[in-house]
C-alpha cells in the first residue's frame, strides 16, 4: 500500500466520523461555528426548497 493510498483512507475515515459526528442530531461533538454556519445555511436551502414545492402545489 503506498502513502498515497494511507493517506486517503485515514482522510476517509476522518469524514466519515465528523459527518457521524456532526449529524448525531445536531448537537453531536463537533459544533465549531463554521460547521453550525453550514447547518443553518443547509436548512435554510432545504426550508426554501419546501416552501417553493408547496406553493407550485397550491397554484
């Protein structure tokens, strides 16, 4: 196995666990501001793309 490959499986692994992490509901360990930042911009997309489906429903 070369360092290369070392390397990108400890980077996986290390996602892995901050994604499972961070989503635990959403007071998992990792809550700098940063990853709050992308959380309430995420919802806020998410929040934004409900609100347009229901008003193509109700037109």
């Amino acid at each position: 196995m070369t360092a290369l490959e070392l390397i990108g499986l400890v980077v996986a692994g290390y996602v892995v666990v901050a994604l499972l992490l961070g989503y635990s509901g959403r007071n998992g360990r990792l809550h700098g501001s940063a990853e709050r930042r992308a959380l309430k911009q995420h919802d806020a997309e998410v929040r934004r793309e409900n609100k347009a489906k229901r008003g193509a429903r109700r037109g």
